[in-house]
C-alpha cells in the first residue's frame, strides 16, 4: 500500500497524509490520527501509542489482518524508497567508475577503439583487446558471462574503492577461465578477502603490464 491508497482509506489528501507518513515527514501521529488509523485498519485501540515507530511495527508478527496491511504498506514504501536510491547510487558508480577506467588508460597511453555495455575495447599488440568492467556490490558479486557459449573478454576488470580512491584488478582471460569452468561459469568475488571464488586475486592489482 502506497501513500496515495493510505491517505484514501484515511480520508485525507495525499499532501496531508505524507505530513505524518510520507518519507518526510513534517509532525507526528497525533491522537485524533492515531484513534483514525486503528479504526480503518483493525488494530486494537491504542496500538500505536505503545508502539510509536515504524521500525517496531515492521520488526513485530502482526497480530490482525488489519495490521498485516499496514505492515506490508509501511515495508513497500520502505523497499520502493530503496530500490529507487539503489538503482540511483549504482547508475552515478557506474558512471563514475568507467570515467576514472577510462582516464586511467588515457594516461597510460592506451588508445580506446570503443566502449559497449561495460566493456572498453583498446588497441593492443594483439589488435583488438576487450577490458569487461564488473563492480561487486554486497547482495551482486557474482560475474557471470552474457553468453556462455561466445567470446569470454580479453580481460575482466574489477574496481575497488581504497581510502576514496579506485583501483583495479586486471584479471586476463586465462586466469579467470579457469575459475568459471570450475563453478558453473561464475565468478562470486570477495573483496574484503580480495579472492575470486576462493582465489587470491591481490597480484592483479593495478596489473596493467599485459595490455
């Protein structure tokens, strides 16, 4: 349940509603809205006075299927609110890391031919080389080829953040091949241990030398 159908079965206005519910809210539940909310959504007169915040109300088992709806409303607008700051967060790491990559080559004097879906395509003594970039997130530090079967990168770059800086890990093609035929064509990264399904991956820190 989102604040708009909260505030319908209140009979409040959206702008009213989000005063005391919305994510930023500008005043508390008074009694007069607090007797209200009970009312319409069956829970025992004075439930929210004994349990005042949103967090005890998510972290209790509901006690009526009254209080089932509004738990699962306040835990929507909790999960909406972070996917959308998550989804925001990654794009700008997305962005941000690929610029400090790209300038890091720049200064390398490593031409880049073209960049498609995270990966840099860069001249090398071989021709063409091809760099995938993939940062493991908490909850997303699996990396997993697009397609098992085509061409695997020439090399997997993988970013972490050291005291407000970025450095890299470049990991060639016949490093981490290996580590995707032993587990199922996936690589599920550590980067508090710095390993690679259970491999250390510190010596290919900052590795550029094979470009």
């Amino acid at each position: 349940m989102g604040i708009t159908r909260f505030a319908d079965v209140l009979g409040r206005t959206q702008q009213q509603a989000n005063q005391f519910a919305g994510p930023n809210p500008v005043k508390g539940i008074g009694p007069k809205i607090a007797r209200l909310i009970e009312e319409k959504f069956d829970l025992e007169s004075g439930y929210l006075d004994r349990m005042p915040e949103k967090k005890s109300i998510l972290d209790q088992p509901a006690q009526s299927a009254g209080e089932s709806i509004l738990k699962a409303g306040m835990a929507a607008e909790a999960y909406s609110l972070a996917q959308k700051a998550w989804l925001s967060a990654k794009s700008e790491m997305d962005m941000m890391v690929r610029t400090a990559l790209r300038d890091l080559l720049f200064e390398m004097g490593i031409n880049i031919q073209n960049e498609d879906n995270g990966s840099f395509f860069v001249s090398s003594g071989q021709g063409v080389t091809e760099l995938k970039l993939f940062t493991p997130l908490p909850g997303f530090s699996a990396w997993r080829p697009k397609d098992a079967l085509g061409k695997l990168p020439d090399f997997l770059i993988v970013p972490q953040a050291e005291t407000g800086q970025v450095k890299f890990y470049v990991m060639p093609e016949e490093s981490f091949l290996p580590l995707l035929q032993n587990h199922r064509f996936s690589i599920s990264f550590n980067m508090v241990e710095k390993t690679a399904n259970g491999s250390n991956i510190k010596p290919y820190l900052d590795d550029f030398s094979a470009l």
